[in-house]
C-alpha cells in the first residue's frame, strides 16, 4: 500500500533542535550575536513562530526505503515522480506559493540540483543558505537542509531567521572560499572542522509580491558566488523530468532563531548573522568616514526598505556605521508580506518615496531596495536617475571616489536592452566594454576572467565584481560616495553638490541617452508568444534603410551572446530594431515573473544637445514609443491598453 511521509512527520514542526543523541548544540559566540547594539536583531521577525506547514507533503508511491549513514544520521530514499513546469528562467524557478506547497514540489527541485551537480561540489562540503524573509521561506529552510543532509552535504550555513540577502549569499560564498584557501595550510597543524563553500540556496522572488496567495522562489549560486550558469540549470530541469527518489535526512527541525552550531552526527548547521560578513565587505569597498562626513553636513538621506530583506542591513549600516538619523530607514522591518507591498524599487511601486522626494521639503537623497536586496533605485530631490544612467555615472566616477576601484575599473559592460550610456563611459576612458543579455549570470565569467569590473541592467540592478550578484546596497553606497567626494570640502551651511547636478554635468561632458521601458505584466502566454513570433517574422525580412516612420534601419535582429570567456551562445535574447541615428526598440519576455508573461519594451534615443537635455524623457521619446507599439500590435495580440508599470 502506498505509504505517504508528510512533512509534518519528517520536518517536524518544532522549530526546536533535538537535543538526542545525534544532535548537539555549540552555544552561540556573543559576538555575532543579533542582540548587539549595533545588530540588526530590532529588524528581524525572530519572535515568530515556524507555522506548521499542513499543506506540504513528500509523498511516496511506495514504501521508502532508509540507508545506514556513516554520518550517524538516518537517510529516507523516498520514491517521487516528475512534475511539470520546473523549468528555471533567468533568475531560479518562480511560481506562486501554492504551487510550491504542491506534494513534493520543492523537494523535487531541491533533489534533481542535487543529482545535477558533480558529488564533489557538495559530498562533505559547505552550502550557504538564505532568503528574503518572505512568506514561506522559513518551511523551505528545513525541506533544504533535510535533502542537504540527505545527498550528503558536510555543513549547511544559514543565516539567522534564515535571513540573507542575494549579494550577502555571494558575499558569503565568497569569503568562505577564500577563507578555505588561508586557512588549508593551517588545517595540517591543528586539525580543525574548514569547509569551503562550494555555493548556496537563495529562497527568493526577488521584486515579486510575498504572502500566501502570492510568490515563491529558489535558485542556486555556485562556487564563486554567481547565479548557476545555464549548463547546470539545464541539468536541474532535465532531472527534474526523470527524478524517481528524494534523499531526506531523517532530522530534527533547526532552530533559526539563534545564532551558533547544531551537529548531527558528522552533519552540522551554523546559523550566523546575516549582516557581518557584507557589513565587512562593505567597509572594505567604501570610504565610510567620507560618507559619515557628508552626513554629518546639512544633508537629508531616506531609504526604502520596503518591509524587505534590506530592512535588516539598513540600520547596521546606514544608522549605526555611517551615522544616519534613524528616521533616514523608512520600512526598516522585514515583513513576510512586505506589508502587502510590492517590493520593486521602481518609480510606480515605490511611489511612496517619489512622492517625498518630489515634495517641496523633501530630503536630498532617496534610494530604494527591493525584496532580496539586489535591486535599487537612486533618487535626488524632484530628480529621478535612470539605471542606466546611474551605473553609466558610477564608473565614470568610481576611481576618483571609492579605495576598491583605486587603480581603475579593469572594464564594464551592460544588459542588451540597458541604454547605451555606459557605452560612452567606455569608450572615453579606454575601458573593454562588453554587451550581454539580461541576466547577471552572464557577467560571471567576465569578472572571473579579469575582464570586468562594473557593470549594470536597466532593471533597476546595479554591481561590480566585489561579488557575483548585483548589489542594492552597494550602489546605494557608490552614489553616497560620490556625492560625498564631490562636497568633501564643504562647510557646514553651504550649497551641496546635488544629485541632479551630477547627472546633468554627466550629461554635458557624455551626451544624454533618453530610455523608458514599458512592462506589461501578466499577460496571456499565448497572446505575447504570438506578438514575439509577429516580430521575429517582421525582423526576417526587414533590410537595412527601409524606413519605420520617420526612423531610417540600421539593422534589426534577435539578439545573440557568444561567451568571450567560454564560447557558450546564448541566443533569442531580444528582438532589435537599430536606427541609424543610434535610437534602439527593444522587446523581450522577462523570465522573472512567477505567472503569465511579462512583455518588457524598451525604448532609446540619443540627445547630444544639452539644450535639450532637460526635456521629458516620455516627451522625447513619444515618437518611438509610438512606433513601438506599431509594429508590434500588442493592443492586437494581448488586448492591453497600457502599461503595468513605466519607467
């Protein structure tokens, strides 16, 4: 008779360790402890309790067989069968809530990672684990370290509340690699328990709504701390087409809201602090006293947290090291709902703080993060600084403002569909340049060959190769230090160097490029795979001159990536149309949406004149806006009216 494991029985729903013969708690060092003065632990949602998760199942279709361990822990082999529509898009695999609480949903994924990664990478080894806080995640944390333990895993890092941002993930991933290598030679002479991380779980939807009826996300990093490459998650979605067993530890629950070690058997979970490891990192990128002086002038900073994961990095760091008012955190506390928000740091969904800023009495510096932290958004006063714009003036200003770049960024590069700006950066400083397709994965290789150190999307992500993710803090930081040089011989009580009149000298020395992208969310698949096909068959026969209006073609395409460093190709990553007076229409299906299709178009145009320069960017642009909507018939295709979202 089939035999059904529910979680509730294999996870239990204590969030207690058991403290029985196979499982041993190691008291936690006081001074990684979140409960510190300058902690984030007033952030951290740790007083609540792990909900019984009645919904979940590992479900077996026969009788799972267990397996004696050398680890001293019991393995369950439990018989599973595939379920459709895991195949991960740019980001891991999103879906709605519901679906991941589906029988064996998560395990499955979880598993066939697993059976897709060399046993090297993991066997013994060290992943790190962390999320954004949102909803569900705190369920997941234990069906991942249970299947860790399971597939044989040495040790599982997770951060406190199972709290860690995207960029600390990396961070993390990163320094205890490199702490590997420091520390091997030692390991000879006294013997004690290193792991080197060989990467680490990320239960995140990045931008995407939190709650139960909203969604749910994982992806892996690998070994240098970047999102897996495509060679790995094809082999998760291959796997997860053919999986027949789950490997389960047969362990306590891990209580995550405490710092310190519990062992089972040769098995061990560390629960850290979330904040130390990228509050260090920081501190070595950035000038902080250069920071800590400009706040210390007549100068008003707010930051959005957005009830999400960066609300427990934003006192720590903003507050506590650099000296901002408390009042400077707005939605400091993570919320598993981010207070019913949407947590995209974007002009529509972060209107809240638009609105302060482009009020009479407004502060003179904004910024946003979204729900994993790797997002932002950077305003001044009444003055919003496009993504492109802002990684364009990051490097351009980078060597002269922050200690990391001191010897000069070693090249930069840009998403497709990100505006050309850094382009001109990279030409006037000398700088290789590349362009790729959206994803962060694709600057992995370049910045672990030596070729690129800053780099950035028009979707509100912005980075360098400090880590392997883009990083919303980071540039948050990067535009607070260069305002911060541009000032440091202010006195109290003189004019400031603004936000806006950095872009517009950015603007008068490089020329300006006016972007807007235009999001359609949730759309009817069928309808925007037609529109995408109606655009490919239209670029097929197009030749360079024909004219689209009043725009002459300089050629059109969907765009194609061969990996400088390994040759891999990475192909229909965007339909193209290029004028000839360099003004751009793109079109693509975002990959991070967790149902439907979101049809994302871009639009481009270069102003050299600065007369002209404080125009509207919708203004400028209405001409091509008007085209893009044109040829692509999307009213035709998806019966929308207007956008979800511009920017």
């Amino acid at each position: 008779m089939a035999l059904s494991l529910r979680l509730h029985t294999l996870l239990s729903t204590t969030s207690r360790p058991n403290f029985s013969s196979n499982a041993t708690l190691t008291p936690p060092n006081p001074s990684l402890s979140l409960f510190s003065s300058s902690s984030s632990s007033s952030l951290l949602p740790h007083h609540l309790p792990l909900r019984t998760p009645h919904s979940l199942t590992i479900k077996a279709a026969s009788s799972p067989a267990t397996v004696a361990e050398p680890k001293g822990i019991k393995i369950n082999l439990v018989p599973t069968k595939p379920i459709e529509g895991q195949k991960t898009g740019t980001s891991g695999l999103r879906k709605k809530v519901k679906v991941f609480q589906q029988e064996n949903y998560l395990a499955n994924w979880i598993q066939a990672l697993f059976d897709s990664l060399p046993p090297e990478d993991y066997r013994d080894g060290l992943l790190v684990l962390g999320g954004d806080g949102r909803y569900f995640n705190r369920e997941a944390a234990q069906i991942i370290i249970k299947i860790a333990a399971g597939n044989g895993v040495g040790k599982i890092l997770v951060g406190k509340e199972g709290i860690l941002s995207t960029p600390a993930v990396s961070a993390v991933i990163r320094k205890r690699k490199a702490s590997y290598f420091c520390l091997i030679l030692l390991y000879f002479i006294i013997m004690a328990d290193h792991y080197t991380a060989n990467g680490g779980f990320i239960m995140s939807a990045s931008h995407n709504p939190g709650g139960p009826d909203y969604d749910w996300g994982i992806k892996f990093n690998y070994s240098s701390g970047q999102p897996a490459p495509e060679s790995i998650t094809d082999k998760i979605y291959g796997n997860t087409l053919s999986i027949s067993e789950i490997k389960i530890a047969d362990i306590t629950d891990v209580d995550l809201s405490s710092v310190g070690v519990i062992n089972y058997g040769n098995f061990s979970v560390e629960v850290i602090d979330p904040v130390t490891d990228y509050l260090e990192l920081m501190e070595n990128v950035f000038d902080f006293q250069l920071i800590k002086n400009l706040l210390k002038l007549d100068f008003r900073f707010l930051f959005d947290a957005m009830h999400a994961v960066t609300g427990a990095y934003a006192k720590p760091i903003f507050v506590d090291k650099l000296g901002a008012t408390p009042d400077s955190i707005s939605n400091g506390v993570p919320l598993e709902d981010f207070g019913h928000g949407h947590p995209d740091p974007n002009l529509t969904y972060a209107k809240d703080l638009v609105d302060v800023l482009y009020s009479k009495n407004g502060p003179d510096f904004g910024a946003a993060s979204d729900g994993d932290g790797d997002r932002n958004m950077i305003l001044g006063k009444g003055f919003f600084v496009t993504p492109s714009d802002s990684v364009a003036i990051i490097a351009a200003n980078a060597q002269e403002t922050i200690p990391y770049f001191q010897s000069g960024p070693k090249g930069l590069a840009r998403s497709m569909p990100t505006s050309g700006a850094l382009d001109r950066v990279a030409e006037k400083l000398k700088l290789p340049f590349f362009e790729v397709p959206t994803g962060w994965k694709f600057f992995g290789n370049l910045m672990d060959a030596g070729k690129l150190s800053i780099c950035g999307e028009e979707s509100f992500g912005t980075g360098s190769d400090h880590i392997r993710e883009k990083d919303g803090i980071w540039a948050v930081l990067a535009w607070l230090s260069i305002i911060a040089y541009r000032n440091k011989d202010k006195k109290p009580g003189e004019k400031l160097v603004s936000v806006t009149d950095v872009v517009k000298e950015h603007w008068a020395t490089y020329g300006r490029n006016f972007f807007s992208r235009y999001d359609y969310e949730e759309c009817a698949s069928e309808g925007a795979n037609k529109m995408i096909n109606h655009l490919r068959e239209l670029i097929s026969r197009s030749k360079p001159g024909e004219k689209f209006g009043n725009y002459a073609l300089k050629f059109a395409d969907d765009f194609t990536y061969t990996d400088p460093v390994d040759g891999s190709v990475a192909s229909k990553q965007g339909v193209r149309f290029v004028f000839t007076d360099g003004s751009r229409i793109i079109y693509r299906l975002s990959g991070t949406g967790s149902a439907g299709a979101t049809i994302r178009i871009y639009i481009e145009q270069y102003e050299p004149d600065v007369s002209k320069h404080d125009e509207d960017a919708q203004v400028a642009l209405k001409p091509l806006i008007d085209l893009a909507l044109s040829v692509s018939k999307l009213k035709e295709f998806t019966g929308r009216e207007k956008p979800t979202v511009i920017t």
